[in-house]
C-alpha cells in the first residue's frame, strides 16, 4: 500500500492523527505556536497542505484523550485545556441563505444553530470525561439544573444529567434542520429559536468551571477549522463571539490564507484588530522563516509514514536517522545547476533527427511566409536564424542577453535571446 495515499488530515482517524504526530524542534514546539493555553484567541492561516487541521486535532479532546489514556483527567489538568473541535462543513453553511427568506432571518437561525452545535460537542465530551471521574458524576444534577436555565424556553421537566440536556438539543437541532430544508419548498422559514446568541457557547464553559472542581482551572478551546466555509454574514457572528468572548473560553480559527472574508462584528460593525481581539499565526511563513530544521522536519514526517505502514521499524532514534532511512529507501536526486542526469535521456532520443517543436516551428514559418502572414521573415536562411537563436545544441552552457534582433526585410522586431559560450 501507499502510505502517502491519504493527504489530508480530515481524512484521517484520531489514532492516525495521534501516529503520524511530529513536532518541531524549536523551542516548545508546536505548543510555543498555537499557545493553547493563552485566553487570547487565535487565527491560524495556511495555504492548503500547511498543516493546519492536523495541528488543530492535535490539541482538541479526542488526541487528549489518546495521550493521557492512562489518567485523562490529571491529563487534561496539567495540558491547561479542552480542546473541543469542530469543522465548519460548506453544505451546512450554503443551507442559511436565499429560499426566499431576508437575509436578517437567516442571521439569527444561523447563530441558533451554532448554539446547538456547539452545545452538542461540548456535552458529548463532558459526558465522556464523567466517564473517568466519580466527581464529575457527583456535580452532575446541579451543573445541570444551572445549564437548564440558559434556554430561552423552558424546558418542560427539569433535566437532571448531560444526557438529558443533549438529548433535548438534538431535538432542537432536528427540529430546526427540518425547518431550514423543507423552507426551500414551502418558503416558511417555521423555526423557533429557543437560545440566545452566546448563551451556551459562553454559559457551558462557565457553569461546568464552577460545578465541576477538577475542571476550574480549564480552559475551554472552541477549535474551529476550515472557517473559508462559511459566508462573510456567518464569519461576522463567529467573530462577534470572539471579541465578546468570556472567560474560561477562547477561540482558535483555522482558515486558508484567503479565507477571512471579513473581520467585522455585531458589536457596533466595529472589526476585530489583530493585536487587541486575536492574534494572527501564519503558519506557512513561521515554518519557513523560523523553523531552521525544516528539512528536518519534513523527513521525520515522511518516516513516521514509513514506519506506520511497516516499510521502517520504528527503534530507538529511528527518527533522527531519517536522512539515512530516505536514502536507502529513495532514489536521491544529485544538485545541480543544469540536472544533467535528468535531461540526457532528450539528447539521446532526439539524436540524429530534429526535434519535433523545431520541427512545427519550421514548417509554421515556411507556410506563413507562402501566405504572406509572416512579416519579417522570408527565406530559409530568416528561419535558420530565428531556430540558430532558441536551440541549445546537446549539454552546452550558456550565458544570455536580451537584445532586439531585426529581420533585415521585414518590419517585425523579435526579442531573442543571444547565447555565448560560457
């Protein structure tokens, strides 16, 4: 099998994300980059393939959950964080628009339904960390009965566990999925919102700190990647919450190099300024510009691979011997100015016979000057001149001046290159 068939992280599972981990060698890593720990959100910008996704699974709960499976809680203590992930799907985003509904209307649903979005992924992980901890199962009934409060509407009996508290707002959540796909049809927006915008995203983290005393010095991480999916009205309520965010959460943002479409909020249309609301991690350009050891890097990468799929066995040190382990296992291409090796395989095919671009060069010429559509180029000897000044006979080098050369009959001036022997 290839191992490098799969190459995107969406792609993979927790427990590749988790093996195929390499980290920096500068300074903290990685952790010294995205600072998951710091109350300061975060934009994390790369091109496509920068390592964005894999960077932000690594901190988010699930890969927690692998590194500390021998005592998650303690764990996630001495991390500082929770990570809790989510990726901004383009089919979810494109379904809060037109249907012959006001763009306003679709405002407030969308900020609904991120409400229950994140509620859901936030629950879904306390509820599997209760699992590990007879506290956070002892504090459960009062955390809840506070959680049962943020809802708008009241909700008719009194949830007593996070179970319950999910189970509603997946209720809700395909309630208002129900809603929003069948009002393409009908053009009744029916939706009842029954949160307010930030009431969860804001109120969870901070009931749970209060109730839940192994958790109150956490810091709650909304991860949210691939943001380039939603639209400039959905990015403007993301960055609301940001810049109106309360502690203990923070954000970090994942989007390509172009994704921000904008940096405006509802808070007076005011924008969010880098420096004040957030800070900005330009990931493709850190790499390049401040990790020394990047070839490095990209070959402890390539032997993790390796390794996984049973191609290296992964010893002591086998990373550090990457190089080596690469050599053996690759062809390695010699450094050259003019890659000799590479190009002689043309001279060998074409020798003894013209090229097939000079070729079409000429007989495009020699038809051209039949037609009268060739200005400046009227004899064999004008086509000779003009092949004499694009060849590069067999393996010679070459230096080059741009001048002007003038067919003598013609009125076309050419820009060519003239070579001297180096």
């Amino acid at each position: 099998m290839n191992p490098f068939n799969i190459t995107k992280a969406v792609d993979f599972s927790d427990q590749e994300i988790h093996a195929y981990w390499v980290d920096i060698t500068e300074g903290r890593g990685f952790a010294e980059m995205v600072k998951p720990t710091s109350p300061m959100p975060m934009l994390i910008l790369g091109g496509k393939g920068s390592g964005k996704t894999h960077l932000m699974r690594h901190i988010s709960y699930a890969l927690q959950k692998i590194r500390h499976a021998e005592n998650l809680l303690e764990g996630i203590k001495s991390d500082g964080y929770l990570g809790i992930y989510l990726r901004c799907g383009g089919l979810n985003a494109a379904r809060f628009s037109g249907k012959g509904q006001p763009e306003d209307a679709w405002i407030e649903v969308f900020a609904y339904y991120f409400e229950l979005w994140i509620g859901q992924l936030l629950l879904a992980t306390i509820i599997d960390l209760s699992t590990h901890s007879d506290e956070l199962v002892s504090k459960e009934p009062d955390a809840c009965r506070e959680l049962a409060m943020l809802f708008d509407v009241p909700v008719n009996s009194c949830p007593s566990s996070f179970s319950a508290i999910l189970s509603h707002l997946r209720e809700l959540q395909r309630s208002l999925d129900a809603a929003v796909n069948n009002c393409a049809i009908t053009r009744q927006l029916n939706a009842r919102i029954e949160l307010s915008r930030g009431s969860f995203t804001f109120g969870m983290p901070r009931i749970l700190s209060t109730h839940l005393l192994p958790l109150r010095d956490t810091l709650y991480v909304f991860l949210i990647d691939e943001f380039e999916n939603l639209t400039e009205a959905q990015q403007k309520h993301v960055n609301t919450l940001i810049r109106e965010k309360e502690r203990p959460c923070t954000f970090k943002i994942g989007a390509r190099l172009y994704g921000m479409r904008t940096y405006r909020t509802y808070s007076a249309d005011e924008d969010n300024k880098e420096g004040s609301e957030h800070e900005t991690l330009r990931l493709d350009s850190r790499l390049r510009s401040k990790v020394s050891q990047y070839s490095t890097f990209a070959q402890r990468l390539i032997v993790k691979r390796l390794a996984e799929y049973g191609y290296i066995s992964p010893g002591a040190g086998f990373e550090d011997s990457g190089e080596q382990c690469l050599g053996e296992l690759f062809d390695v291409t010699p450094s050259s100015d003019l890659p000799l090796e590479e190009t002689t395989y043309i001279i060998e095919k074409f020798r003894g016979r013209e090229r097939p671009y000079f070729k079409t060069l000429r007989e495009k010429l020699q038809t051209g000057i039949r037609a009268g559509v060739a200005p400046g180029v009227t004899s064999e000897r004008d086509i000779q001149c003009i092949w004499t000044h694009f060849a590069f006979p067999k393996r010679r080098f070459w230096k080059r001046r741009t001048s002007s050369f003038s067919i003598k009959t013609g009125t076309l001036e050419r820009t060519l290159f003239r070579r001297r022997r180096a």
